[in-house]
C-alpha cells in the first residue's frame, strides 16, 4: 500500500514539474522573440540596454524626470546625475526611505548612461579627429 502512494507522489510531483519547466520555456521564448523584434524594428541599443538593466529609456526618464537624450550632450548627463544624487539620498533606507525605490533610481541612471555614454564617446572622438592628431611628447630632464 506504501509502494502505491509513493509512486502517486512521485507521478504526481513529475507532472507538476514537467508543467512549471515548460511554461518557464514559455515564457523564455516569447521574451527571447520579443528581444529580437525591438532589435529588426531599429531599437537595437533599446534592446540591448533594457537587457542589462531590466527597464526601457521611456521608465528611466520618467523616474529621473529627464527629457529623452536627443544628442547625448554632457549636459543630459550633468542632469541625469543631479537628479540621480537628489532622489538616492531621498530614497536613503537610513533616512526613513525604501531601498526598492533607491534601487529603481540606480538602474534608471544607469540606463540613461548605457544611453548617453556612446554618444558623448562619438562627439568627443569626432572633436579629437577635427583637432587633428596633436601628440603630447614628453622630455625627459
């Protein structure tokens, strides 16, 4: 009569198991086909960001209160990093507030410079091409 229980159990927790693994495959490939979509519809560096840090650009303005970043000027980033500062030591778990909320405002900056970053590296790259090559030589005394 044990014998008969334990292998119900068992069938049982299998099936259950095997259920959960394949709604979790699910739900994998939707995501993994959804990624793949934004990336053919011209958001590839949308994409790849919110890959890595779990929120899109529109959610990461919206918690910072920015504008979207037009053309990756220092000044987007002095912004980003002002309000950043202003709401973390807000959000201060120690000062009464909630670390999911701090946390929040962490990942959005970060967004905001996967964002930000490649564009003022392509200025400032295009700055040192008009400059001209202007090596710094060193004497020795």
């Amino acid at each position: 009569m044990a014998y008969r229980l334990i292998t119900q159990v068992v069938v049982v927790g299998s099936r259950v198991l095997g259920r959960a693994f394949a709604e979790a495959y699910k739900q994998a490939a939707a995501s993994s086909q959804y990624q793949r979509a934004q990336q053919k519809n011209g958001n590839a560096a949308t994409g790849r960001a919110s890959l890595t840090s779990g929120m899109t650009l529109d959610e990461a303005c919206k918690i910072l209160n920015v504008n979207k970043p037009a053309d990756g000027t220092a000044a987007n980033m002095e912004e980003v990093m002002e309000r950043f500062k202003r709401l973390f030591d807000a959000n201060d778990p120690e000062k009464g507030g909630s670390f999911y909320l701090q946390s929040k405002v962490v990942r959005a900056r970060e967004r905001l410079e996967a964002e930000i970053r490649p564009k003022m590296e392509e200025k400032q790259a295009e700055e040192e091409v008009k400059e001209g090559w202007n090596p710094k030589i060193y004497k020795d005394r």
